[in-house]
C-alpha cells in the first residue's frame, strides 16, 4: 500500500457513517414505524462486520 487518498474517497468509512447512523436512530427509536428496531439494527450491524472485512480484503490504499 504505497498510495493514498482523502478519508472521504474511503468506501469502509462511508460503511461506518451509514452504520452509525442507523445505530444513533435505532437508539433513540427513531427508525420508521412498523419496523423491529432491535433486529434492524442488529442485522445492519452484522452487516457492516461483514462489509468492514470485504473492503479491507479488497483495499490497495492508505488513507491519508
């Protein structure tokens, strides 16, 4: 990894701001109605576990 970019060019970051978004509104229930809140945020979770390692699989540069 010789190369390097802004932290904003960086797709694993924008998967952690989507992630923590959703958190912050599952917390404070403020996801639409009709959806379990709990299983929403745990399976937006999981997801993003898995996301994080499939990005840093496919991942050539720094961030700068």
């Amino acid at each position: 990894m010789t190369d390097s970019k802004a932290w904003w060019q960086s797709r694993t970051v924008w998967v952690n701001v989507v992630a923590t978004l959703f958190a912050v509104l599952g917390t404070f229930k403020l996801l639409p109605d009709g959806l379990d809140q709990d299983s929403i945020v745990t399976a937006i979770m999981g997801a993003v576990a898995v996301a994080n390692l499939v990005l840093r699989l496919l991942t050539h540069e720094a961030i700068a």
